[in-house]
C-alpha cells in the first residue's frame, strides 16, 4: 500500500479492515474512541456494514446509511442519507403568512417540507410548532432570514438555494446536533460570522455557500474540529482575504478534522494567509495533512509570502505525488500556470520572491528583491545604473548583499 493510502484510509486502517497491522502508536489520541469499535466479528461483515456501523456508532445516529459501495470511511461520509420509515410531508399554504399544513390522515413523527418558486420571503409562521422536521428545502423562493430554523432541533438537511438571505450568525445552527447537511448557494451571502465551523461538533458532513457574495472568510470557518467531514464548499465567491477577527490561535494540543475537502476555487485570493499571522502555527499544519485544499481559479502571487508554507510541506512532496493542496500561480510571469507543488517538488523555492521598490527604500534605477530561500537575504542591485552616491536606506535591511559595480560612485551618501 502506498503512503498516500495509508493516509486517506487511516480511520479504515483503525478499524482492521485494510490492513492486518495497524500502527497503533501513530492514531491521533482524539481518534482513540474507534478503537472500542473493533471486534472480530467484524472481518465476516462487508466493509460497508462495518463502515455503517462506525459512522452510526461515532455520531450516534441510527438513522444514517452511507452507500453500499463505499470502501473507506470518508467515501461512507461523502454518500451518507439518512433512512426513516416514519415520515410525511408538511404543505405549505400561502395567505397574508405562509403556514405549514400536515395532512389529515398524518399520524407521522417526522416531517420534510419541500416548497419551490413559490415566492416565499420568510419561513412559514409556524414552523417552530413541528421541531421534528428533518428535511426542508425552500430553494427558488426570496427568503431573506433563517434564523428562525434553530428551533428546529431534529433538522437533518437545510437547503436554502437560490433565495435572498445575506448574514449567517455563529449561533443559527449551533443547537442542532443532527444537522448534517447545509446548501445555501446562489443567495446574496456577505459575511459568516466567525467561529461557526470550528465550534460545529455534530455530524454536519456537508457545507456549501457557493456563488454568493463573501469577500472575506475567518479562520474558524475554514479549520473544522469535529471528528471527519465531507465538503465545505466556498468556491464562486469574491474571498480576497483570509481573517481571524476572534484572534484565534492552533495549540499543541489543537484537534481538527481527520479529513475533509475544503474547496475555495474561483475566488480574488492572491496570497494563502492560513498560517502564523492568522493563527495557525506552521508546526501545526501537519494535522490537516488528510486534508484536500482546492484553490484554483486564484490569482496567487506566488512569492516570498508563499515561502514559508512551502517550506513546511518540501519534506513530504517526494513522498506525495501530491498533497491534497491544489493552487495553480497566477504570477509572476516564470511561474505563471505552475501549480504550488512543481515549484516545490523541483526546488525552486529561491524563485519564490518579493520584489521591493521605491516604497520598500529599494534606492531609484536599482533592481531589489528579497529571497527567504537562501539565508533570508535581501539583494539590491545597482549595477550599470549611472548612480554616484551611496544611499543610506540600506542600513535598514538585514542579510544584504549589495552590487553597485559599473558606476561612478563618490565618496558621499544621500
């Protein structure tokens, strides 16, 4: 089995299923709880029952299914639904306030409301009078709030495309333990307020705001805790910046997601500012290393900024055809089209930098950029440029190397 395998089925390796020699003392202690799910009987079992199992075990949901051709635990999560047999269908009536109707000859627990193109500017009025609905899907209507929907404490899947809304509080899904699913697409969404998804500890496996209006996304909305999910998906937007409004920072003792795609394709990013300045330690970054990051479709500036999270990842790239983290350079020009790991599987880092100019004190006709790569140097390049006197700015750069050949200097500084 190759290492990248080993890596994307590490929860299947836990459970015996793929292998017969489970490296016990490399299972992240906040996986430890699926070891009491091992038990013989479970060789005899498709991996599919098994994986069934696990996930109904882990999250405490006898409800969830996962397809029956899943091999490994984060295609079960991927394929989950969920399966009740006691169940109806609430209709939705519109007067002056849209209500919710349940059938005369209903005697069921649970209920889905399904309402499409219908017009509808707010839940319907009484909503919170049937807490076991567990499906609703109003796409197509111009719902502008959904706060109302915390009440709803048996909810299993939120769809809310093509509608109006344009904020989602922290709070709005915090209560709801079985929610799984949440599709708000193609609304007029402006801002997540910070610290939703890191404080999510449920079983949501599925989180999409696609082609809406962000322009920011914080830090505790990108890094997930809970045990394993499937998809956030924030591709389609205008994200130009990466936040941490609540200063968080990763400890060493920080958990997250064993595994999950996080797809911010086709947005303004131009530098990945996950790490240090916006609280996640380099050092910690190998805990998200089964983790899939798809950023294509950005304008990245592949230059000194970039530097240090190359760094971190060089080790593992001859190993890894590819580690799961997917950004094609928009610029400059020598690297343009190349993906983050070509540069990094050839060793070019020494053409990740920054050039510096008249505002960085760069001296006038000089050429000045700055290469973390080799000794962290700053080169300023005066050569052939028809200078005659020495600048002073220079003091203020570290590790320079400085070329002022080819030039009639004198004996005095500006």
């Amino acid at each position: 089995m190759t290492r990248r395998n080993v890596l994307l089925c590490f929860v299947l390796i836990i459970l015996s299923v793929h292998t017969e020699n489970p490296i016990w003392s490399n299972l992240p202690e906040h996986l430890r709880p699926l070891l009491q799910l091992l038990n013989p009987e479970y060789s005899s079992k498709p991996i599919a029952q098994v994986l069934r199992e696990v996930l109904q075990a882990k999250f405490q949901r006898k409800d969830l299914r996962c397809s029956s051709s899943s091999r490994y635990i984060r295609d079960c999560i991927c394929t989950t639904y969920q399966k009740l047999d006691d169940i109806d269908v609430l209709f939705v009536e519109m007067d002056n306030n849209s209500i919710l109707i349940e059938s005369s000859t209903s005697y069921h627990s649970y209920y889905h409301i399904y309402t499409f193109e219908n017009d509808l500017s707010s839940f319907p009025s009484n909503i919170c009078e049937f807490p076991k609905i567990v499906k609703i899907d109003l796409s197509f209507n111009k719902i502008t709030d959904i706060d109302l929907v915390s009440c709803i404490t048996f909810l299993d899947t939120f769809i809310l495309n093509h509608n109006l809304f344009e904020y989602l509080s922290n709070t709005t899904f915090l209560h709801l333990k079985f929610i799984r699913v949440i599709y708000l697409s193609h609304n007029r969404l402006k801002f997540i307020e910070p610290g939703f998804l890191i404080n999510v500890n449920g079983s949501l496996f599925e989180f999409d705001v696609s082609y809406n209006y962000l322009t920011t996304l914080d830090i505790t909305n990108i890094l997930w805790t809970q045990i394993i999910f499937c998809q956030a998906d924030f591709s389609h937007n205008s994200i130009n910046s990466i936040t941490n409004v609540l200063n968080w920072k990763s400890q060493d003792n920080s958990t997250f997601s064993f595994h999950g795609v996080m797809d911010g394709s086709f947005n303004n990013l131009t530098h990945f500012s996950m790490f240090n300045e916006n609280g996640l330690n380099l050092k910690h970054a190998g805990k998200l290393e089964n983790w899939a990051i798809f950023a294509r479709g950005n304008h990245w500036i592949c230059d000194c900024k970039v530097y240090p999270f190359a760094k971190s990842v060089e080790l593992f790239v001859p190993v890894f055809s590819q580690l799961y983290f997917f950004m094609t350079c928009d610029s400059p020009r020598k690297l343009k089209n190349k993906t983050f790991f070509d540069i990094v599987a050839a060793s070019a880092l020494d053409q990740l930098v920054c050039h510096l100019s008249l505002a960085d004190w760069c001296p006038p006709q000089c050429r000045c950029f700055y290469q973390p790569a080799l000794e962290n140097r700053t080169v300023v390049d005066c050569s052939g440029s028809k200078i005659t006197r020495f600048s002073s700015v220079l003091s203020l750069y570290g590790n320079l190397e400085i070329n002022f050949s080819n030039n009639s200097l004198r004996n005095e500084i500006d």
